[in-house]
C-alpha cells in the first residue's frame, strides 16, 4: 500500500481509463541516480551548461567535448536501472493500453519492459553521421569504453568520413516527424494524460499536456516541484515518479 494518499477523484480516473498516454521527462529517471537536465551538470561537467552543450553550435565548435559529454551520460545511465516509476508504467501498459512519449534519451523505460512510441529527442544509444545520416555501431561508440576526458574525438562514418554524432534532437533542430506525430496523436486519442517528471518549459514537448486539456482530456501531473503547467491540470500530484505512479496503479484494477 502506497504511503501517498490518492484523492477519490484521481483515484476514478486511473481505474476508469482505458487509453493512458505517459509523457515523461527527465524526472522519471532521477530516481534511477540520472541527473535530470536542470542538474545534470555533476562533478566533471558541472562548468557546463547543458542548453549550450546540447545545441548544433557547440558541437561544430567543438565535437570532441560534445562527443565526450554524451559518452560520459551514456555510460552514466549503461550503470542504471528503472525505478519503481519506470515499473509501474510497465505494469499498467499489462492492464490497460498504455502510449509512452518521452524526452529522455535514456532507456530505462525500456529496460522496464515498456515499449516506447516516441523518444522526442532522440536516443543516447543511437549515434549517426552527422553528414549522411548513417546509423553508427562501432565499437569505439560504446559507452563503456567512455572516460572521465573533457574530450574524445568523434568515431569517423565509414560511408563518407565526416564525423559521427549523437542521435539526440538538439536545441534549433527538429524532432523528428514520425515520432512527433505519433505523440501529437497519442496526446489527444486517449481518455487519460499522465505528465511526469518534467519542467514542462521545452517545445513542442511541452505543448503536448496542452493539447490534450485543449482536448478536454484529464491530465494528471506528478513533479514534486509545480511547473508552468500545474495551475491547468486536472489533478496536480505533488510527489516523484517513483512513489506517484504505483500509487495510481493501485487503482488500476488488473484487465479481463
Ligand atoms: C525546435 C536532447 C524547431 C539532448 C533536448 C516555443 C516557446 C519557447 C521556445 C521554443 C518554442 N519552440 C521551440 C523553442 C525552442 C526550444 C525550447 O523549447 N527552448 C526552451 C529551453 C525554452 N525547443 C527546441 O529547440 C526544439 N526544437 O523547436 O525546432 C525547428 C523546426 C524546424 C526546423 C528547425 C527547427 C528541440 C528541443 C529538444 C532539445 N533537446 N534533449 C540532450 O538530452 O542532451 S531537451 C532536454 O531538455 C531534455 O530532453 C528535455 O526535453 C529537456 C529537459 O526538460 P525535462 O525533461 O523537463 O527536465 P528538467 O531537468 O528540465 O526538469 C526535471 C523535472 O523533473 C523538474 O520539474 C523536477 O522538479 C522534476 N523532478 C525531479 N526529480 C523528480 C522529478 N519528477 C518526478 N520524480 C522525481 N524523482
């Protein structure tokens, strides 16, 4: 039984719906030891902010420290495990049907069993060529292999030899298509909205809360700190990922 008492009202909403859509951001993953966004500046990149780093400007300046910030977070979250957050997607996507959308490039959803219709921006375990697009595996990808320097130079495509990049949306560029309209379309074909762990101030992401109000769908927020959006929703749950989400499963009676 879940020490954070759900409201009779919340309560009916989990129990009643039967098309979930989950929007998560990188307060899902805090609990898992992942720094969100706004603190993911620890120890080594802590001079950094991350708005910079994460923009096409900072890596032609310079690739090499780009290239070694998403090694070091890759292998950050290669060390890290789903949380009872993470779980309780899972298991509620076993009894209703349940649409993921998130900003994480991590993919602790995933290593929870769920499945993932749109990873907004991207993926940490995706790299490409910045130039012809190529999916990139090679072995000196691999974030084990990353270490603790500033900087690493790039692997190089084998197709047309220009560098490889990580397969992240950065800040000025597009999401893209298929997985934005997927999401756009999760937002508003489903009878409950789950917003989680985000500061809900990164766009398009944001608006996809938005839209599903603007749908007059029910929109549960669960952030221990209020957002911009916490004054529209339909039910502002202040706690973390970790302790709201099986606590909404709890009245999420099992399907058949
Ligand atoms: C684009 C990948 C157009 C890389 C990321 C409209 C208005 C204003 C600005 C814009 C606008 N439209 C576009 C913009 C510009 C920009 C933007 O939104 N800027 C912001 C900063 C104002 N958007 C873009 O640039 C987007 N692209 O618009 O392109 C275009 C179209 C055609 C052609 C050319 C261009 C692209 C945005 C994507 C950028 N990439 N990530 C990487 O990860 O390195 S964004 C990155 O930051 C994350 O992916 C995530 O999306 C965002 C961080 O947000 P959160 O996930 O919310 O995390 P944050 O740390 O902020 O907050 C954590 C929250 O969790 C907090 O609220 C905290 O209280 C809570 N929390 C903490 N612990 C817990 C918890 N919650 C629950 N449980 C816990 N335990």
């Amino acid at each position: 039984m879940s020490e954070f008492s759900i409201d009779p009202a919340v309560a009916a909403l989990a129990r009643d719906a039967f098309w979930v859509t989950v929007c998560s951001g990188a307060g899902m993953s805090a609990e898992s030891n992942v720094p969100t966004f706004r603190d993911a500046e620890t120890g080594l990149w802590e001079r950094f902010d991350p708005t910079e780093l994460a923009t096409p400007e900072a890596w032609s300046a310079d690739p090499a420290l780009v290239w070694a910030w998403y090694q070091w977070r890759a292998r950050l979250v290669r060390g890290a495990r789903p949380n009872a957050g993470h779980d309780a997607v899972a298991e509620w996507a076993r009894r209703r049907t349940v649409t993921v959308v998130t900003q994480n490039v991590d993919d602790l959803h995933e290593q929870a069993g769920s499945e993932v219709t749109a990873h907004l921006h991207g993926s940490l375990f995706a790299p490409r060529c910045s130039n012809c697009w190529l999916p990139y595996s090679g072995t000196d990808a691999d974030p084990d292999r990353a270490t603790e320097d500033l900087h690493v130079e790039p692997p190089t495509c084998p197709r047309c030899l220009s560098p490889v990049r990580p397969g992240v949306v950065w800040f000025g560029e597009p999401l893209p298509p298929d997985a934005w309209d997927r999401a756009a379309d999760a937002a508003v074909g489903c009878d409950l909205l789950v917003v989680v762990g985000t500061s809900n101030l990164v766009y398009p992401a944001a608006s996809l809360p938005e839209r599903a109000l603007a749908a007059g769908i029910p929109v549960i927020e669960i952030n221990p700190d209020p957002t911009p959006l916490s004054s529209a929703v339909t039910h502002f749950l202040q706690t973390t990922a970790g302790i709201g989400l099986p606590a909404l499963l709890e009245h999420v009676p099992p399907a058949g």
